[in-house]
C-alpha cells in the first residue's frame, strides 16, 4: 500500500520535451519518493484501497517543487546606496572597481558569525519557499578568506535544516580578488587551490565548485586552476560565464564539463556550440539582466537551435538581482528574454535539476524520484510566469509530506 495519493487534478510531470501534462492524473508517494504517476483511470482499484491518506487536488495543478538553481542567499549587509549610484548613471563594473559591489559585501559578511548570517539568510529562503521552491542552491563568495567562506558555507546548511528545504552548496571563493590581494589574484588563487578546496571537500561543505570569469573577476587560466583543483576532489563545477563581456566563459565551461554556465548575455556562436557538445546547462538569470539594466540578451534563439536546456533562477544577491521572487523571475525571462511558457516551467523544474546534477533525484514527476510538489490553483500553468505580483501556491509536498503553504517573511533589510 502507498503512503499518500493525490488525485483530482492536473500533473505536470515535466517528462519528455513539454509539459507532460495529464488533466485527470495522479501521483502515488512510499516512503518520501514517487512510486506512481499517471492517469486517475489507470489505477488499478478503489483509490482508498491503494494508499494510507488520499489528497483531492480539488482541480489544482500539481507540479514538481520549484527549483532555485542559482542564488547568493548567504551574506550581511545590503547595497541600497549601490542601487541609487547605479541608477544615477554609474555602471556595474565602475563601482565595482571603486571599492564597492562584490567587495562591499565581502566587509560585511566577514564580520558576521555563522549563526548570524543563517539568521539572516532564513526570511531570504521563506520568501522563495512560499512560492512553492523545494530545492535551493546556495554560494558562497562573500568571505574570500578560508575562515569566511566556510563559515557561509555552514550558515547555508543551517539556515536550510531549519526551514526544511533541499540544498546544493557552490563554493565561490573566486567569486572577486579579495582587496589585500589587490594585484596579486594568482596568490588568492593558490589559496583556493590549496588552502580552501581542500578543508571544504574533507568537510563535505560544499556540492559544487563555482567561479567569475570576467574582467573584473577572473581571467579563463584563473579559472581553469580552480576547476582542475575541483576535479582532484571529485567535485563537479558551474561559472559565471560572459556576463559583460565576452572571455570565453561558455566555452571553458563546456572544457571542464561544466553542470551549467549562468549569465551568458555576451556568449558566442562557438561558446553556445560549446556548451551543446557538453551537455551543460544554460541559466538565465533575468533579474541581474534587469536590475543592471543591461540591454544585451542572452542568444536564447542559439541555445534552441542547438538544443542547449535552458534553466531559469532569480540570481538573489544584495547588489545586482535583489529578487525573492522565482515567480518573478520566470515571468522577466518570458517578456525581456523571450522565452516560451513552458521553457521557463522548465527551466525552473527538470532543467534547473539538471543544472545542479539533480536530474535523477527531483524536478519531474517520475517513479523513484523524490516526491517534492507545489500544487497551484490556476486554470493554466501559464498564468504562473504571466502573472506579475501574484502567488496561487495552494501548498507544497515535501519528501511526501504535505506542508501548508509558508508566509513569506522578508521584511525590513534581510
């Protein structure tokens, strides 16, 4: 006998290249995965003979628990003053080469303990959690020193226990140059290569390896150090690819294997052709897009063409996309990037899955796979990315437990 059934309502399984929708379907849950999915006329009995508990959807849509495949929850501090700069007429990389961005963060977040930046960052994750997000990638990339990434890296953990929510961990420690090795990046980069990467993998803090390609980051030799260190600890890698110019970032990605590039707004024919040879993962990040103001669109015609998956997350950070909202995000990659309704449906589930090497454990309504749902009172899932300012989240299942949908709790400076 199943634990749970739900029936009496639409699925969006997200298996094969669409929707995989079923209008009458239901989904069966043992011990917290999915043990069937289907149409409700395909059960083979009564549906209270088959499983413990049924749910009636009561004609809601079911789909897979939303996922955030790329934020910078963790960190102190806020960049309000950078905002009015910027929509003074100061550009992103001016103020970052004046001391401020990244590196203003950075100040802020060393001087906070572990247990304060889980503090911080839990009204960050309850904002995304309301709108049905059951699994959430967190970075580090604020400290810069040994001490301060890990200890991001231990808030991330903790903030995510206490909220109840999936984690995958990127360690960013070449996120900037840190400002006492101002002219000096390859040193920093040795300490990430021998001093950081080793003490996170023989902890377990961290999932995946991340990286900054660009100007005002990392050169690609740079970069490439840190993903060879990441490969000696089996850990796989993402970059911040080609977001204001073009370094190559997609195609050393795909040199690397990478599990996604993210940004991608100046990437080539031949860094998207890249990308499709290694099976990674495109993510559109909309609101850095449009909270820069940038007028450069990623080559989304490109990635079709060649088959490139395209995932979809809001980029949360304190400078360049302060956006709680996946349901926002979904909805700018629709109008600024155009991409299709059931691009961003995807991007934001199976997609955004594949983009944390998670394609196997969540995102799509498929046996074996973990029973993490969000269920949404609308007439067409549509009405998720078209809506602006509006949340039909009924409620979210997590592992097979049912949860009341959460209030969203960012309020004052989170």
């Amino acid at each position: 006998m199943w634990d749970a059934l739900w029936l009496n309502g639409s699925l969006a399984t997200m298996n094969g290249d669409g929707l995989g929708a079923i209008a009458d379907g239901a989904v069966a849950v043992g011990n917290g995965r999915v043990a069937w999915v289907g149409a409700r006329s395909d059960l083979r009995a009564e549906p209270n003979t088959l499983a413990r508990t049924v749910h009636d959807l009561n004609g809601a849509w079911l789909t897979p628990g939303l996922i955030d495949c790329h934020t910078h929850l963790v960190h102190a501090g806020d960049r309000a003053r950078e905002f009015a700069l910027r929509m003074a007429g100061a550009s992103y990389e001016e103020i970052a080469r004046a001391g401020g961005g990244i590196l203003s963060t950075v100040t802020a977040t060393r001087a906070a303990s572990v247990d304060e930046l889980a503090r911080l960052a839990a009204p960050r994750l309850a904002a995304l959690m309301a709108e049905g997000v059951t699994t959430v990638e967190i970075k580090s990339g604020y400290g810069l020193t040994t001490a301060a990434e890990t200890a991001m890296l231990r808030a991330a953990g903790q903030a995510a226990e206490t909220a109840g929510i999936r984690l995958r961990r990127s360690f960013l420690g070449a996120h900037a140059v840190p400002p006492e090795y101002a002219e000096r990046a390859d040193e920093y980069v040795a300490r990430i290569c021998y001093e950081m990467l080793p003490l996170i993998a023989e902890e377990g803090l961290a999932d995946c390896v991340d990286a900054f390609v660009e100007r005002i980051a990392f050169t690609p030799a740079q970069v490439a150090r840190v993903f060879e260190a990441a490969s000696r600890f089996g850990l796989p890698v993402r970059l911040h690819a080609d977001q204001i110019t073009d370094q190559g970032g997609a195609a050393l990605a795909a040199q690397f294997g990478a599990l996604s590039a993210d940004h991608l707004e100046h990437t080539s024919p031949a860094g998207v052709a890249a990308m499709a040879g290694a099976g990674t993962v495109a993510v559109m990040l909309p609101g850095a897009f449009y909270c820069l103001r940038d007028t450069r669109v990623p080559p989304i015609a490109a990635f079709r063409e060649h088959g490139v998956p395209m995932a979809v997350a809001t980029d949360c950070n304190p400078g360049s996309s302060p956006l709680f909202s996946l349901l926002t995000a979904m909805n700018m990659a629709c109008v600024l990037f155009r991409m299709t309704a059931t691009e961003v449906m995807r991007g934001v589930t199976c997609v955004a899955a594949r983009a944390l090497g998670l394609e196997d454990d969540c995102g799509r309504l498929a046996p074996g796979l973990v029973a993490d749902f969000a269920i949404w009172r609308v007439g067409d899932l549509a009405e998720l990315p078209y809506r602006i300012g509006f949340n039909p989240l009924v409620s979210t299942v997590v592992a097979g437990h049912p949860r009341a949908r959460p209030h969203s709790a960012v309020a004052g400076t989170p």
